[in-house]
C-alpha cells in the first residue's frame, strides 16, 4: 500500500468588479459568476503546479485504488503493483529531487521577489482582501516553505503466501488467515482487471470516435496523442496487473493488441487521403473494444457513454 501527498500555497480572492462586468457584457445578471484572481503571481507559481501535476498524473497512472468492491474490508486503499515497484521508486527518488530544487528556488525569491510583486500585482483588489487574506504578504519564508511539501509513504501488503512464514500460531488459525487473504486478494485481483481494462477502454474509445468523427475540411487538428496515449497505457498495463494465470493472460492479449494499433503513424491518418487508414483503424479499435466489454460493440460504448 501506499500514499502520496503534494502541495503549494496558490491562494486566490473574488473579483467582484470582474463579476458584475461579466454579467452586464453577456446579460447573465440572473446566473452564478465567479471570477478568481491569484493572491501570488502565476508564473512564480506555475513551476510547482507544472510539476505537481505531472506527479499526481504518474501516480494516477501507476498506482490503484482498489478496496472498492463489496466484500472487501479495509476500504479503499492505493497498491503499487509488484511488477511496477522499482518504476515507481525510481520515479519517487528523482521527482523529489526536482521538487526540493523549485520549492528551494520558490522559497529563497519569497520575501524579495514573489511576495512585493504579487502584491503589487493584485492593484485594486488589496482593499477587499480579509485578514487571512491579506496575511500572504506578511508572510515569512520559514512558514511558505511548511507549505509546500511532497510526501510518499509505502507498506509492504502481505500475499496469501506469507501466511506460511508465520510461526507460534494454531494451525487453524493459520488456515484461516490464509483463507481470507486469498479471498481478498482475488477481490482485488477481479477490481484491478477491472481498472486496467477501463482505463484501456478509455483511450480505445477516443480513437474510435476520433476515427468516425474527424472532418479533414474541419479546423480540428488530429493529435499525435491520440496514439500516442494509447500506447502508454498498453505499454504500462501488463506490470499494472496483479492476477496470475488467465486473468493475467487477458490483460496481457488486450495490450498486444492494443500495441498492434499503435504502430498506425498518425500522419497516414490525417487529410483526405487518410480515409482508407482511418476506416482501417476505427475496425481495429471497434474489435478490440468488443473484445474489453466482452459482447458489447463500439457503438453500442459510445452511445451508452452518451447519457
């Protein structure tokens, strides 16, 4: 099991000026507008929200909250998969790094930099800032920086299998933790498949409709991404599974096949002469996605995902 934290000071005040002028532009007097502006200046802030993002994205990514599924106890908890450990620590090691070296930056141009002229830079606002608002600018570097923090604990979980390496406890007792382990792991194990073929799903399916939608004449560009998502996720699915034996094989022949369709170039699919390829691939996407939900067809998926 595991847990990671991540966070920076990014306080924001309402603009009620900006609200009343949005109103009375668009006509929205009788609708819900809130404006927000930053306390402190968004390019100092944006190297910590640029990297705090792609951190809470690799853990997303990485890592599963399993526990939901009823029968389970403990409630929800988030696992590394075995065969995802050491990508995972490798991972933790040098994004800490880089944390330490932005929050140190962030932190040294406080009192100097960032805090005068995100202060200056809020004009006509300074007046109807509260006093826990207004207490940003007074701020020392000592407290800003036990703001900003970036933490990751792991616990080992015990398999089934560890129940044998137990000693001075009854038999029976024994042949009962190792029920229930198994029991729960296979529950996780089923919630986990789950998961790994929604989140496959998910980017099959944006190809597909990308596929069936796309208008060459249309000012909407086709993105390398759409492919290429596609492959990270296949490419991570197979040391994301925590079954063995056929439920293991599935998830396996799902990525291999998801693979298959991403050695398609995206530029053979772009333009008018990319017809033929883009039918091509919407075929491959739609068997592909009947092979995940199992019976139900690509556009029976979207137009379940429509309501």
């Amino acid at each position: 099991m595991c847990n990671m934290s991540i966070s920076h000071p990014n306080p924001k005040v309402k603009n009620r000026q900006a609200e009343k002028v949005l109103k009375t532009t668009y006509k929205a007097e009788d609708k819900a507008v809130v404006v927000h502006n930053n306390l402190i200046r968004e390019d100092f802030v944006k190297p910590l929200t640029t990297q705090m993002s792609a951190i809470r994205r690799f853990f997303a990514d990485n890592t599963l909250a399993l526990g939901k599924s009823k029968g389970v106890r403990g409630g929800v908890m988030t696992i590394i998969p075995a065969r995802n450990y050491w990508r995972v620590v490798d991972f933790w090691n040098k994004s800490s790094a880089d944390w330490d070296l932005i929050t140190q930056d962030f932190v040294s141009r406080w009192e100097n930099e960032i805090r005068p002229l995100s202060l200056a830079s809020i004009g006509d606002l300074e007046s109807s800032l509260t006093a826990s608002q207004r207490k940003w600018y007074s701020f020392p570097s000592e407290e800003i920086a036990r703001r900003i923090y970036y933490v990751f604990e792991k616990d080992l979980m015990a398999g089934p299998g560890a129940v044998s390496c137990m000693k001075g406890i009854d038999k029976e007792i024994q042949e009962g933790l190792e029920v229930e382990l198994e029991a729960k792991h296979s529950k996780l194990a089923e919630e986990a498949n789950t998961e790994l073929k929604n989140r496959l799903k998910e980017q099959v399916q944006k190809l597909y409709d990308k596929m069936k939608e796309y208008d060459p004449s249309d000012k909407k560009k086709m993105h390398d991404s759409i492919i290429g998502n596609l492959k990270d996720v296949a490419e991570l699915l197979p040391d994301m599974c925590i079954a063995e034996g056929s439920e293991r094989d599935e998830i396996i022949e799902l990525a291999d096949e998801a693979k298959t369709i991403c050695n398609w170039d995206v530029e053979m699919l772009r333009g008018e002469g990319g017809e033929s390829c883009r039918k091509e691939v919407a075929k491959e996407a739609s068997k592909l996605l009947d092979n995940i939900q199992g019976g139900q067809t690509a556009d029976e998926i979207t137009n379940m995902m429509k309501f």
